[in-house]
C-alpha cells in the first residue's frame, strides 16, 4: 500500500488546469504527478504528497480553477491502494523501461570496441606465435 495521497483535479480547459495546478503547488507541499488530456477539451492533474497537504492543494486548486474556468471534479484518495500507480503511471513506467534500455544499449556499444581489441591482440598473439615457429 503507498502511503502518499492522490489529489485529482478536473476541469473543462487547459488554462484553468494550469491555474489549479500553481495554485495546489503554491498551497502545500506536494508534487505534480501528471497532467493528463482527455478528449472533449478535459484536463486532469495529480497530486501526490501527504494527506493534509493534498487536501489543502486540491482546495486552493479547485479554488483557483473556478476562477477562470469550469471545474468539472476534484477528489481526494488517501492512501492509494497496489496496482493504482500502474493505471496512473503506466507512460512513465515506459519511459523508464525506455532509458534502461538505452542505457543498457550504450553501455554494450561501449563494450564492443573492447572485443575488436581483444581481437585484435589475439591476432597479433598468433601473428608472434607463428614468426616463433618458423624461426
């Protein structure tokens, strides 16, 4: 179980997300999670932080929203149960199995010119090998 609180904030517009999001980041001590577009023009944001301070931002959000724009929902989930981050996070997740896989890739392609040395020294090694045998 994850004992930080999600805060959602929907709202009709772009504009007005970006106002509840300063406004829930200005209020407490919490973390933008996400800003997510759904179709017909709604924006969610998440929150993330304590339980009191999420309710404290998702208020001064709402707050702030409704003053230049719609505020379609807002809710507040204490502690989020297993398997939710999947649901919320799941392009993060990707994005990060992405930079693993890059960095993976980078640190084999600084591995290769390693093997072409190998190579190569095994080569010179059979090359003094052989000049000794004719000898």
């Amino acid at each position: 179980m994850n004992k930080e609180a999600l805060g959602l904030i929907e709202t009709y517009g772009y504009v007005a997300a970006i106002e509840a999001a300063d406004a829930s980041l200005k209020a407490a001590n919490v973390n933008l999670k996400k800003c997510e577009f759904v179709k017909g023009g709604l924006v969610t944001i998440l929150i993330t932080g304590d339980v009191s301070a999420v309710k404290a931002s998702v208020d001064a959000g709402e707050a702030a929203a409704s003053r230049v724009g719609k505020v379609i929902s807002t809710t507040v989930i204490a502690r989020t149960g297993e398997g939710l981050d999947e649901v919320f996070y799941k392009d993060e997740k990707k994005v990060e199995d992405k930079i693993i896989a890059e960095e993976s890739f980078e640190k084999i392609e600084k591995e290769e010119p390693k093997k072409e040395e190998f190579k190569e020294k095994k080569t010179e090694d059979r090359k003094s090998q052989d000049s000794k045998k004719k000898l």
